[in-house]
C-alpha cells in the first residue's frame, strides 16, 4: 500500500512510502532546505515527471534521485540508498507510480518525529 506521511509538527515535512509486510519502503521525500513546496504540490510534480531527475552519488558509493523545478530549486527526492544508477532511476519511475495511486486519496497520513530525522 502506497501513502504519503506528514509530520504533525512540520507538515512541510512529508515521506511517500510504500507498506510492505515487515515495515516500510521510502519512496521518496520532501527537499532538503527551508524553501520546499508543500506536499501535494511536489508529490504531484513528482507524479507528472516535470521538472529535472538528477542522479547523484554520495562518498559511501551510494546513489539518489533528485527532481528539480523549472527554477532549478529540489522538489524531491529519494533516500541515499541504491547502490547502482540505473536502479537509482527506476526507484524514480517507482515513485511517480506511487505519486499517480496516493494523490487521489483525501488525506495524507500524519505521524509523529521520524527517527533519524
């Protein structure tokens, strides 16, 4: 089952994830920095594709997705989890399937703090 969750104390803050039976897969996440859209807004670019993919690598050797607005600003993006691009990638079409079945839903879930976060 595919959700987006917001923080009851930040809902700029927002995780699209999917359920499985032993927990949960993130999909993807809200930008990093103070001037993120709101949730519907970015998982609804998400959704379409508009925008940038940037695909990115960090000093562990693993990869993210990042989706970037027309003015260049991050929208989205995916944990820093995949250890190929390629894979990294279709984690991103994963995602906009994700986006497509979650915004026709009312409401999104809020939960409290996420650990690590």
């Amino acid at each position: 089952m595919f959700r987006v969750e917001t923080r009851r104390d930040d809902p700029s803050r927002w995780r699209l994830i999917v359920r499985t039976p032993s927990g949960a897969d993130v999909l993807a996440h809200e930008a990093t920095g103070p001037d993120r859209p709101p949730w519907p807004e970015a998982v609804a670019q998400v959704r379409e594709g508009s925008g940038e993919l940037e695909v990115t690598r960090d000093a562990r050797m693993h990869f993210r997705w990042l989706l970037h607005a027309a003015d260049g600003s991050v929208v989205a993006e995916s944990p820093a989890v995949h250890r190929d691009a390629e894979v990294c990638r279709l984690s991103y079409a994963n995602a906009r399937r994700a986006a497509s079945t979650v915004l026709g839903r009312l409401r999104p879930t809020i939960s409290g703090p996420r650990s690590g976060s």
